[in-house]
C-alpha cells in the first residue's frame, strides 16, 4: 500500500506543478513524465473494463493522459482568438488524419462485443495533443525541457526497474515471475514497454554526451540515464528492448552533428563492448544469459507470434481490402481462426503491428499506415538538412530514431497506434517542422490563418505600393 501511496502523490504532484507555476509550456514535460505510470489502469482494468465511459475514466488514471487532456483545453483556450493556429502547416496532417480516420471507421464494420475500445475511445486525445502542443514548442529552450523530462523520467524509472529485480521492491504483477526471477517493469504495465522507452531515453542521452559536451543536462541527467538506464534495460528480460537498443543507438550516433572518424571510433567501440558484454553474461549464466541465447534461435524467439502471425495472414487474406475493423483482432481470431493456434498457446492478442493492421484494416490500412511513415521520413531528413544548429540536429536525428525504434518494437510486441508516446513524438516531428526559433523561417503560419499585413502589401498587383528593403526584412 505504501508504494501505491506514493504513486498518487506523484501524479497528483505532476497535475498540480501546472496549475502552481502557470506555465502552460511545462504541460509538454508533465505528459512526458506521467505517462509511463499505468499502475491504477492496469490494476483496475478487471474493475472498469476496457471500454465505455468506465474504461475512458480508467485511461484518465494516468496522470500522463490527463497532462494531454490538460494540455488540449488550455491550447484551445488559449487560442480562442486565434483558432487557426491549431491546424499548423504540416505536411503530416493529411496522412494522420487518413489514418485516423480509417481507425474511426474500422469501429463501423468490427463485430467487436467490446467496440469501441479504449484505443479508439482515447483517439481523440491523441489527434488534439498532437494538434495543440505544437504551439507549445517554439525554440531551444522547450526542446531542452522535453529532452529533461524524458531524461528524469527514465533515471527514476531505471532506479526502481533495478530495485524490483535486486531488492524484490514494487513487484506488482505476479505474471511477470520467470525462472524464478521477476521481469522489471517499474510502472509500466508490460516490461517491453518499460525497455522500449529506457532505449528511447538512452539513445537521447548518448546523443547529448556527444554533441554538447559537458554541460548541466549532460553531467546530472544524460550520464545518470546511460550508467543506470543501461542495466535497467536488461533487468526488463525484453529480447527485443536489447535489439532496439542496437538499433537506436546506431541511428543516433549515425546522425549525431560530430566528425564522421568519431562517429566510426564510436561504432567499433560499441560493438567490442557488446561483445564483451554478451560474453560476460554468458559464462555468469542465470535467465538473462538464457534469454541471450534465445536470439539465436528463430522458434524460440519467436514464440507464440508465429501463430498470431499465421493467423493473422489467414484473416488478411479473407479480407484482404478493409480488413475485420479496428480492435477486431482478437475477437476474429476466437471466432474463426483459433485452429491456426495450438493447444498449448494461451496468448490471442497480437504482437505484430504490421499484421494487426492488415488483419483489422487490409490493404486501405496497411497503405494508410505506410503514407504516414514515408511522410515522416521525409520531414525528418528535410529538418535535419535545413537547419545547421547542433542542438537542433540532435533532436531531430534522436527523433527519427526514436520512431523506428518504436515502429521496429512493434513487431514483436504490439503497441503501436495505441502507444501515447508514438503520437507525442508526431507533435514533436511537426513542432520541429513549423516553429520558427527551430526552422530558421522567418514565420510558420497555420493552415487558415490570414497572412500578415505587410506580405498582402507586397503581393498588390503590379506592386503599386512597393515596400523599401529595410521595412521588408524588419517585417
């Protein structure tokens, strides 16, 4: 009871930090530290559901969700005056909101007892987060403070990960239990997501240690998060947390604004830790030594998804074009493809998000959810590109890796469109692309709203009224 206790206090802590500083920027950095607590939503997911007005009261629990909620009603508030600021001019707009829209429209044609479930009944939050906290993010400062949260976030959440598994602290799902051994997950409902976002915080961090230098945010946040996040990481058990960290890593220092001999020093060095590493757990032995092992064989890596995957494929293809509906999943896999399963396999929930969508939304999905990526892709190598700031170009290169990582660990575990974090890095990749202190434009204006007085001048036709050099450039 104790550590419940304070698992309130901290939530009701990061709610009320707003309300007391009035600072509507810190929104941004509450949802990123609040998100990771979905301690009361697991616990009371047998009492609430997962569906209804009782499970979108569940998904309130967590005080990161309700930071987002916070962060829509006080941009739009703020906004009243100015409601064209809240459809920025991004060129991801129409790929997420055709993605979004099919999910809306997947719930119409799902037999689902339980539709619409939480991941769509959250949706909505989800679309006014990414459209309201880019207003929020303007230049280096905001992206210092976000990059801070992310970092506190995970050295906290790396302490009580390597407490769980040293000291037997806060070992709060019993289901976790291998080998004898408990799987960390601090306040994550699952460990692979507790590894996936530890992966996230440490490619960060090592991107910050090599591109800044030592400053503040490098010496007490960044280098605790490399030492401590990197052990955690292992205590999670998560196979495909260690090969994400790969993975991220790679991409981070590939991208990191340093002299390229750097950058290959670095890589070799890396690999000969890790191979020392490996090594090293190997001949102490013990579950993680065996869940080492695993890697090298596919069957066992794999594990029930080969089944899931199969079945999955079955149901693609007898409704290759829409697909069963959005959260159909599981229910159309009891239905009519449990014979794809054997005997022995008790999990039915998808782990592979590239088969959830073709499953639940068919080809129209899959093309959706392949616009958006390439789109994203695109936008993040014309940012990286268009500005020469260093700060600027480790954000956006931790950024994309960040989103591969994510999309990459969704292969094996599930979690993609419903992850909360996946739609804060879209507010973040189109902050990055609007805000003027981080583009180097001279003004980033939203879909609709009216140019300013002097660009309309300029624009008379014939140029009847001609505006001197100075007064252009001061405009």
């Amino acid at each position: 009871m104790l550590e419940i206790a304070l698992l309130i206090a901290a939530q009701a802590v990061l709610l009320g930090a707003v309300v007391i500083l009035r600072e509507p920027k810190l929104l941004i950095p509450c949802v990123i530290l609040g998100l990771p607590f979905e301690f009361l939503e697991t616990e009371l997911m047998d009492s609430l559901g997962s569906s209804g007005a009782a499970g979108a009261v569940r998904s309130m629990l967590n005080p990161g969700q309700a930071a987002m909620a916070a962060t829509v009603v006080v941009v739009a508030v703020r906004e009243r005056h100015t409601p064209w600021r809240l459809i920025p001019n991004s060129s991801l707009l129409l790929p997420l909101g055709l993605l979004c829209f099919l999910l809306f429209a997947g719930v119409g044609w799902s037999d689902n007892p339980l539709r619409p479930d939480n991941s769509v009944l959250i949706l909505p939050l989800y679309i006014g987060f990414v459209l309201a906290a880019p207003t929020l993010v303007e230049d280096r400062r905001d992206l210092e403070r976000i990059a801070g949260a992310f970092l506190l976030a995970a050295v906290l959440l790396a302490l009580l990960a390597v407490s769980q598994r040293l000291l037997g602290v806060f070992t709060w799902r019993d289901m976790l239990f291998s080998g004898g051994v408990y799987r960390s997950n601090a306040t994550f409902s699952d460990p692979n997501m507790l590894a996936r976002f530890l992966v996230i915080a440490i490619g960060l961090a090592a991107g910050l240690v090599l591109a800044t230098g030592p400053r503040r945010q490098t010496l007490y946040l960044a280098a605790p998060t490399l030492a401590v996040g990197s052990i955690a990481v292992l205590a999670t058990g998560s196979r495909s947390g260690w090969v994400m960290l790969l993975l991220v890593g790679f991409v981070v220092v590939m991208t990191a604004p340093i002299a390229r001999y750097t950058k290959a020093r670095l890589t070799l060095g890396a690999l000969g830790a890790l191979v020392l590493g490996v090594g090293l757990l190997l001949m102490q032995g013990g579950a993680d030594a065996e869940r080492v092992k695993s890697l090298t064989n596919s069957a066992s890596l794999i594990g029930q998804r080969e089944f899931l995957i199969r079945a999955g494929w079955e149901m693609w293809k007898d409704s290759p074009l829409i697909g069963w509906g959005t959260g159909n999943f599981q229910e159309t896999l009891i239905v009519g493809y449990l014979d794809y399963l054997p005997w022995w396999a008790r999990t039915t929930l998808s782990h592979t998000s590239a088969i959830s969508v073709l499953a639940e939304l068919g080809i129209v999905g899959a093309a959706a959810l392949l616009f958006v990526s390439l789109r994203i892709g695109a936008t993040m190598v014309r940012a990286y590109f268009a500005t020469g700031r260093v700060y600027n170009r480790l954000f956006v290169g931790w950024l994309g890796a960040a989103l591969l990582g994510i999309l990459f660990s969704s292969q094996s575990e599930g979690r993609l469109l419903d992850d909360p974090f996946l739609w804060v890095f879209f507010a973040l990749v189109i902050a990055i692309e609007t805000a003027p202190g981080l583009t180097g434009k001279p003004h980033s204006r939203g879909v609709f709203e009216p140019k300013p007085r002097g660009e309309l001048r300029r624009e008379t036709a014939g140029g009847a009224l001609p505006v001197p050099a100075a007064a252009a450039s001061a405009e």
